[in-house]
C-alpha cells in the first residue's frame, strides 16, 4: 500500500472518534472544581474544555456529514485502497505494530532493567525485526548506548534509569 | 572593537560555542534553552567578558538555526522554532533535495539573523514602547491570529486544520488551571499538574509518528534514510535561489523580528506566522507543503530574526522575549550589565559589544552550520531502518532528560499513536502543535481580559490595537472567498 493511497482514501472513522473522545472529555469535564476565590467576572475553568469538546464533537458530526456526501456522490466505498499485494500490506502492518509493541516493552521495562540493558536489547531486536542482519544490529545498539550515555549521562549529567541491575551510567 | 572580538582567545571558544550550539539544538529533545543553560557556567571561566558573552549570544542563534536540521532530514523540530520547517524541508528532502533545503535555511537563518539584529540596531526603543501597550486584550487576538495561521497551513482542509488546533487547545487545558488553581483532568496524578509537556508531544507527534509510517512504507531496508543526490545544487545555485525569493526573506525577517519583540511570543510563533503570511500571499499556494522553497526560506528567516527581535524588549526594559533571552539576561547581570532604560547612556561600549557580537555571530553561523549538515547528512547516509530505531532511542532519551521522568516517554509513545493515526485521516499535526503553544495564552488572556472589565467584551474590540488585529484576521479569511466571487463575476 502506498503512502498517496494511505493518504487520499482515509476510512472515515475520524468523525466518530472525534466525537467519542468530546464526549468522554465532557464526562471528565463534571470533576474540574473552582477553588472558591475566584472572581465573578470569570468564566471559569470549565470554560474552554466545555466549548472545545463541543466545538470538537460539532467538527466530527460536519466530517461525518461530509464523508457520507463524498461517499453517495461518487458511488464508490470509502475505504482504504490496496495497490500492493495484500500480503506485502499485512506484513508491514505486522511488523509496525510489533515495532510498536517492541517500543511499549521497551519503555515500561525501563525503570526495572536500566536504560543501558534496555537499549541494547531493544535496539538489537528492533533492528533485527526490520531485517537488519544481527552483527549489524548489535553493533550499532552498542555504539548507540555507548553514544547516549556518553552524551546524556555524562556530559548533560542526566540521570538515567539504572534498573534493579544498578548498570553503568 | 571589532579587533578586540577576533582575537584569537575570544573566537576559538566562540566558535567551539556555536559548534556545541548545532549540537545540542539538533537532537530533538534538546532545546536551544537547554543549550544556552548549559554553555553559561561555562562561559563564566573565560578571563574575557567579550568571550563569555560571545559564547552566550553565539549559542542561542545557532541552536535555533539547528534545529531545523532533523526537522528537515528527520521531520523531527530540533526546537519548537523549527517545528515549520518540517512541513516544506522534510518534503524537499524526501525528494532528494535535503542538503540544498538546508544550505537555504542556512543562508535565510544568517540573513534572517542579521535584519533582526540589525532592526534591533536601528529601532529597538521605538518597537519596545510599542510592545509595552500590549495588554491581555491584545495578546488575546495575537494567540487567535497565531491559530488561524493553521487554518492556513493546513490548506484546501481548512475544518480538519481547525479540529487540530482545538484539540491542541483542548489538551493544553490538562494540568492546573493558571487563573483558578482548579485542577484539570489530572486524575489524581503529580505528572498531569503541569500539563502536557511540548517536547514530549511534539516528539511523538512527529518523531515516532514518522518512525511507523516509514516501517509502512519502507521499500528496502538497505535504502539509506535520506536520498541523496548528486551535488547539483551548489552553492551558487542556493545564492540564486534566495536572490529570486529576496521579497520573501525580507518580508519574513521583519515579521520574524516585530513578533519576537513581543514578551512571550518567540522565534516559534514567528516562524509559524511568517509561514503562514507566505502561503496566504503566495502565487503558488498549492506548492506549500510539498515541498515549495518559500515554505523553508520563510520561518527559518523568521526564527532566526525573531532571536534578535526578543533582545528589543529585554536589552530596553529587561522584559524578556522569551526563555532563551531570560536565562541571557540573567548572564548579563552576572557580568554587571544591567538591562533597562539607562543601558545605552550608562553602558554603551558593553551594549555596542553586544551588537557586534551578534552581527558577526550570524556570519560565523555560516561555517559552523555548514560543518553540521555535513555531519548530519554523513549520519543520514545509514540504512534507513538503522537510523529510524537510533531516532526512537533519542526520542526516549531527549524526552526522559526533560524532566527526568519516564511519563513523559509515555506521552512521546501515546502521540506517537495518535499522529501516526491523525495523520492517515489527513488531519494535520502542525495545527495541533499551534493550539497546545497557543491554547494557554489564549485562554489566560480571555479570562484576564474579562476579569478587568468585569465580564465586558467590549474592550477586546474597541482598543486601537485589537480593533487592527481583528480586521487583519477578517481580511485573511474573507479576502480569498472575496477575491474568488470578483474573479468569477469578471469571467462572466
């Protein structure tokens, strides 16, 4: 799938997503509680959460009305368009969400390994994920931790996470 | 003077300064405030004053010109500033053309630079008394103008521009409410008091959004990140060019410099603005966003120019322009120059240094540019994929030093998604961007205003000031559909 297809022939859920979000943000909305010392003359906090989740619903009813015009007046489905195998499709979306998943691991493990563990490992298996040969991976994930910590840790002196294994830097 | 700067115990630092500047303003994470922070202790060992101060001015305009770099090759801002340039540089690089984008930025950051300080020469009283007479009123319709150049941006999608920058708005209401104190969807959690963080969001949104699209659409994984041509485009070749777009570069610099001045409005705005005054005004409107060169020349001009223009009210009145010039200013009492009214009849050869520091700054920023594209453009010539998983590890890294907290490499994930997911619904980041700067001021203000006047709208249109800021935002969006009905009642 290409990206100009990606692009031209959108699924048409940006509607419905906008306004299930305005509403949960409208639900949320009933907790914001003024402190009491404000001044009359304010509207309030609730002010512009209130009116941009409206506004916000309001756009998505518009994008809805206007994809469903779109859709009636040319006759075709609005849809995403395949022009790659649908194979080729699937296994990149495969391997995106793994990379994102890989990515979430990688973050939430980060506190319990350390950053120096975690990006090595990571790194590695993110490379070798996207069809990098494994020495090739490794030895960038080396040099790139090695690069980070220099930078980061020693000369910026920021405190990265050094997990429960207490590794370097 | 000019003799005294060129020594060589002042230039060599100065140099090494800027060098650390490009540096630190092109990893994304890292912001040119962070650049001008950390080169200040250091400057305080240098046996000169001359050369402290050098290393002080010479960082804070190259970080902002080095932003652009990832911004362009990347689609990574460096710095906030930079987050423009992204939208024509990185279109100019996916063609090939990313070293020439880049020479352009740098020459129109130099010149850009050099209008600004220049105008700061030339006018700097006269504009700080005009900065002075903004009040909540007038900030208020800025904020707006500043957010319907996003309209603009995201051209021929002007509604989908809109719901980007409200929802930009809507999430920078999450944190302490700044008028009340009330707290806002922070759902019990010390992180959220203080909001989304910028950098995070703008890492994420365009960082790690790109990361997945490129694992989507990725050919090859031996394809390098950038494609790079034959050198083509020399030197000569980038001179033409701005030569051919001079207009431009001034009319950017100048805009660059006016909004700079204005306390609280920084080389960010500035660049968004003069992007979006370009494309409003182009012949081509078609061609921004795909990669047109006015859309690079004109917000690296006005970044650049807007550094000198927020030196106006901070150097007059020790008002600051932005984050970057309050730590300077700081640095500035460190070496007994006392910012306000007096400084030119009390320190006027200091003040003159300055000057000429940050005159001959923005033609050193030539050579120590030059050096990092070269640099970033020899990093660039890895494996695309290589290069996308060392971009997910800064990103992790440049948000984590932040704040020194992992929250905010969740919320670099979290938007990561959701640009990734904006995107293929063709809603447009930039205005997002615009609304989560914009949105607090826009707010703050509002409510400040109304409080004043005890709940009266009325001053928000009737001050000379506001009056002209509403009738430039009716112009700009009534004069095409204006000039549109004209042209088609000539036709017929």
């Amino acid at each position: 799938m290409s990206e100009s297809s990606l692009g031209k022939n959108r699924s048409g859920s940006l509607g419905y997503v906008l306004i299930v979000f305005a509403l949960i943000v409208l639900y949320f909305s009933r907790d914001i509680r003024e402190l009491g010392f404000g001044n009359n003359s304010d509207p309030g906090p609730m002010l512009f959460p209130v009116g941009l989740s409206i506004l916000i619903a309001f756009g998505g009813a518009i994008e809805i009305y206007a994809n469903w015009k779109v859709k009636t007046q040319s006759g075709e489905a609005i849809g995403l368009v395949d022009e790659s195998s649908a194979l080729d499709v699937k296994n990149k979306r495969l391997r995106a969400g793994a990379l994102m998943g890989l990515f979430l691991v990688y973050i939430l493990a980060m506190p319990y390994v350390g950053f120096t563990l975690g990006t090595l490992v990571f790194a590695t298996a993110m490379m070798m994920l996207l069809k990098i040969p494994w020495k090739m991976a490794l030895s960038v994930s080396v040099a790139l931790t090695l690069v980070v910590n220099l930078l980061f840790g020693m000369l910026f002196h920021v405190p990265l996470p050094s997990g429960i294994f207490g590794l370097p830097f | 003077m000019i003799s005294d700067l060129l020594q060589f115990h002042v230039l060599v630092p100065w140099l090494l300064a800027m060098l650390f500047g490009i540096f630190v303003g092109a990893t994304p994470g890292l912001t040119a405030t962070m650049a001008v922070a950390l080169i200040v202790p250091v400057s305080f060992y240098m046996p000169d004053p001359n050369t402290g101060l050098a290393m002080i001015i010479g960082v804070s305009f190259t970080a902002i010109f080095a932003g652009d770099i990832p911004a362009t090759y990347l689609r990574i801002p460096g710095t906030p500033a930079s987050a423009a340039a992204t939208l024509d540089g990185h279109q100019l690089a996916k063609q090939g053309r990313g070293g020439f984008a880049l020479m352009i930025d740098l020459f129109c950051s130099s010149i850009g630079g050099l209008i600004g300080v220049g105008l700061l020469i030339l006018i700097a009283p006269q504009l700080a008394r005009f900065a002075l007479r903004f009040s909540n009123f007038e900030y208020f319709w800025l904020a707006i103008f500043g957010l319907s150049m996003s309209a603009v941006v995201s051209s021929g999608n002007t509604l989908r521009g809109l719901i980007s920058a409200g929802l930009g708005i809507l999430l920078a209401t999450v944190g302490l409410d700044i008028v009340s104190g009330a707290q806002r969807f922070t759902f019990g959690n010390a992180e959220l008091m203080s909001g989304f963080g910028f950098i995070p969001v703008m890492i994420g949104l365009f960082g790690v959004s790109e990361v997945i699209r490129s694992v989507l659409s990725s050919p090859s994984t031996s394809e390098s990140a950038i494609k790079t041509t034959a050198s083509k485009d020399s030197i000569w070749e980038v001179l033409k060019t701005i030569w051919s777009k001079k207009l431009t570069v001034l009319k950017s610099s100048v805009a660059g410099t006016v909004i700079g001045a204005l306390p609280g409005a920084g080389a960010d705005i500035a660049a968004w603005a003069a992007y979006g005054m370009e494309q409003r005004t182009s012949k081509d409107k078609e061609s921004f966003g795909k990669g047109a060169i006015a859309g690079v020349i004109a917000p690296t001009s006005a970044n650049n120019a807007a550094v000198g223009g927020a030196w106006i009210p901070a150097l007059v009145f020790g008002i600051p322009g932005d984050a970057v010039t309050a730590i300077v200013l700081g640095a500035f009492m460190m070496y007994e120059i006392k910012p306000g009214p007096l400084i030119f009849q009390q320190n006027p050869e200091q003040v003159h240094s300055i000057f000429l520091i940050a005159l001959i700054t923005q033609f050193l920023l030539l050579p120590c540019g030059y050096i990092g594209l070269k640099t970033f453009g020899w990093i660039l010539r890895l494996p695309r994929n290589v290069v996308m998983v060392a971009v997910l590890v800064f990103s992790v890294v440049g948000a984590y030093s932040l704040r020194n907290s992992l929250f905010d490499v969740y919320l670099v994930a979290g938007f990561g998604l959701v640009g990734f997911y904006l995107e293929s619904q063709k809603a447009p980041l930039a205005p997002l961007i615009l609304g989560l700067i914009l949105g607090p001021m826009v707010e703050e203000n509002l409510r400040t205003g109304l409080i004043k006047t005890e709940g009266d709208l009325t001053p928000f249109f009737t001050r000379p000031i506001c009056a002209v800021l509403v009738l430039i935002l009716a112009a700009a969006f009534l004069a095409p559909v204006v000039l549109s009905w004209i042209r088609k009642r000539v036709q017929v």
